[in-house]
C-alpha cells in the first residue's frame, strides 16, 4: 500500500546543531502542562545528526532509561521509513534530553495502540473484514449497508469519529467512558446495539441532514453544497499505529452548481486529544471557494457562538443537552483566523419531510440543514486545514460547562501556535 502524508505544521520543529550524537532535546516553551504532544521527525534530519541510517534500521527513544512511545512510517512505500514520530509529556517550560538508539525495525519495541482507523467491509456470512482500500458504493437511494458502522471508523483513547461510507457523507461520533478502543468491535455481537449506552460509551450524536459532526460542503452564494454522491468515494488507509493513524477519503465528481469537482479529506488523529484534524484538497477549479465545515444543531437549546481561539484561529462551538444519551455533548470546529470567511446558521426546516427525499430508508435528505457552520478560503489543489473537537459530559463532568470547553479549545490552538522546539 503506497503511504503519503503532509508536514503535520503545528508539529514542525526548529531544528539546531548539537554535539552529543547519541542525545537530542526537545523544549516546550508555553508555560503550561503538555501531555501527549507527538512530535514528527524528517528521516533527513535525524541521518544529520545520526550519520546514515541502515535499512532496516529504526531509531527509538529513551527518556531516563525508559522507553518513550514512537513508531516509523514509510510514507512513500519504498521500503524505506521516512519520519519518526514521538509522544511525549511536558511539565511547563520543561527540556527533556532523550537518548537515541538505532534497533533493527523487526526488533521495534511495541507500545500501547492509542489509535485505530477501521473499514470494515461485511461478508456472506455478517461478518466483517479489514480492507485498506475499497470505493463505496454509487448512487442516492436504496444503497446497501456494506460497511461496519455504516461508515469509516476511527479512534483515539478518549473519543471515537465516523464518516458514513455512502452518499451522505456525514460525520458522527462516539462517545467513550473510559480509556481503550472499541472500533473493531462496533457492530458486531460482541458490543451489542451501539446506539444504546453500555459500559465502554455509545453513539452520542443524532446528525439527520446535517453536517454532523464536521462534514463538508462549498459555500456558495449563501448556499451549502454537500460533498455527497460524487462519482467516486474512496477510503485509502495511509498510517495505523500506536501514536497516530491518518486516512484519505477521496472524491471524483463533486457537483458544485455545473462544476465538477475533485477532492481529498485527509483525516490525522493523535492519543490524548479530544479533536481530530482534517486537511481537505479540493481540485478542479479557479480563483477562490468557500470551503465549510459544521456541527448538527437538531437538539440545540442554547445559542451556538463563535470566539477567537489563541492569537491564530477562530473557532465555533456548541455544548447543550444534545447527546442521544439526554446528556452534555460539546463540539467546536477551529480553523485559521486569518482563512476564515463566514460563520452562519442554516434554517431548521426538515427538508426530507417536505418531499426533498435522499435516501427514504435513512430519512435523509440531501439538502443541508439544522447546522452551525464556518466557512475557510480555499485554492484550487491547496490544502486547507481544521480541526473538529468533541467531548462528552458524562466522560467527564467538567465537560458539561462551556467554560471548560472553550479554555481546553485555547489552550490547544495555543500549543498549536507553539509547537515543541527540536534541537538537533
């Protein structure tokens, strides 16, 4: 499977000379507490600091004689692993000097799985097989469900994402009550009904028409154009490890208003955070779109608003008694301030029961609404970047305030703002 990947930005690192081969330091420099920060390490630059590295050769990390959690990917599939990735926890203001060691990849330590990415595709007999690659299938209404969860899964310790594998094209989530992962197990009879609350958590999101929870669209004129029933829809798995797991969902022929359109969501997920990152290429057309992500607001009660996050990025945020469970549920959309076009409220007409029928089955219609929004500049074949966050009162109770919700959302876009400084 050949395995590509953009620069994580707010894991770039500046890099300095330094004179013990055998150590490299890594400085936060916010003073503040910074669990599980992974870092992404250019093969290039270790080879600078470590002399040539033999195939089938891998560095691992050790801080005070224990080991630190990493894995290596070979991002192009040559063979050959192309950046190392590292996590770490910080103390406010702390340096931490880790010793390096080349092991053989076959000899690479095995760490904690904190994250997982899932399409399970079902068999003759119901159950469910792990492919890397598959097209879902074409067309608007009667689709089968071939898909475990209906969707592509994935995770990480503390909260789980789906995108539905057919032409709604919509995101859901999975709220967790403890640590662990449980995508592949949905949907099976091992867990049982996951729309219903069990030891592990549930489907905590009723999405209709909506966005869910951060799918896309084109804003044009006022108006929202799903990415949904394109030509081709294609999940592409591209890394599955311990400390980060990415995926591409691609699209071909993405009608936008007589245009046709090209597409690739990019879909990054690390251990600790409670957010997942997206980095979306929309091919195909000239000058500028309004590229819009946002959050179901079906079962708002309070008013959704919209506050800058850190000194670089805007974001929109929800939190109400909106579970499936009658509990706190918080999600927010963040994106750069200085990309940052529109934020604005679809009608809450039920479209589907007025005769605009999608997909009868799934009462789902095709036309976008009950949804909060932000739209982002885009060029064409230029990636734009956000990041969705979710969060769950009954996980934990600080969840259900806002308060919480919006300081954790600060915090992070100022680590993002601040990533840990490599020293070389």
């Amino acid at each position: 499977m050949k395995k590509l990947i953009y620069l994580v930005i707010f894991f770039s690192a500046g890099l300095i000379s330094c004179s013990e081969s055998n150590q490299m330091t890594f400085e936060n420099t916010l003073d503040i507490q910074r669990p599980d920060e992974t870092i992404i390490l250019q093969r290039a630059d270790l080879e600078a600091k470590l002399g040539d590295i033999a195939m089938g050769m891998a560095p691992v990390f050790k801080n005070t004689g224990e080991l630190v959690p990493s894995q290596f990917d070979d991002l192009d599939g040559d063979g050959a692993w192309d950046e190392l990735v590292v996590n770490l926890d910080f103390a406010p203001l702390e340096t931490l000097t880790l010793d390096v060691e080349l092991v053989s990849a076959e000899n690479y330590p095995e760490f904690e799985k904190r994250t997982n990415v899932r399409l399970g595709i079902v068999q003759d007999d119901y159950s469910f097989v792990e492919v890397d690659q598959y097209f879902a299938p074409p067309g608007l209404g009667g689709f089968p469900t071939i898909a475990q969860g209906e969707s592509v899964n994935w995770e990480n310790d503390k909260m789980g994402f789906r995108n539905y594998f057919d032409c709604r094209n919509v995101k859901d989530l999975f709220g967790k009550l403890q640590p662990g992962l449980i995508i592949d197990k949905i949907h099976t009879p091992e867990m049982g009904d996951y729309h219903q609350l069990a030891d592990w958590g549930m489907d905590v999101l009723h999405c209709g028409s909506s966005l869910g929870s951060g799918g896309l669209a084109i804003l044009k004129n006022d108006s929202l154009i799903r990415l949904g029933s394109t030509e081709v829809y294609e999940y592409q798995k591209v890394i599955e490890g311990p400390v980060r797991s990415v995926f591409d969902l691609k699209y071909k022929g993405w009608d936008v208003d007589g245009e046709e359109l090209e597409a690739v969501e990019r879909i990054s997920i690390f251990p600790g955070k409670y957010w997942f990152q997206s980095d979306v290429t929309v091919g195909g057309f000239s000058g500028e779109k309004q590229l819009a992500t946002g959050i179901v607001t079906s079962m708002l009660k309070n008013e959704p608003y919209a506050f800058d996050a850190g000194a670089d990025y805007h974001a929109i945020a929800t939190l109400d008694v909106q579970s499936l469970n009658n509990d706190e549920l918080g999600m927010a959309v963040m994106v750069p301030k200085d990309e940052m076009t529109a934020v604005d409220r679809t009608t809450g007409i039920n479209f589907f029961e007025l005769g605009y029928e999608t997909v009868p089955a799934k009462n789902f219609s095709h036309v976008i609404s009950e949804t909060y929004y932000i739209a982002q500049k885009i060029k064409n074949e230029v990636p734009a970047r956000h990041y969705f966050f979710a969060v769950w009162g009954l996980e934990n109770p600080k969840w259900k305030e806002i308060d919480h919700f919006e300081a954790y959302i600060n915090e992070e876009a100022e680590k993002l703002s601040h990533p840990i400084v490599v020293i070389i």
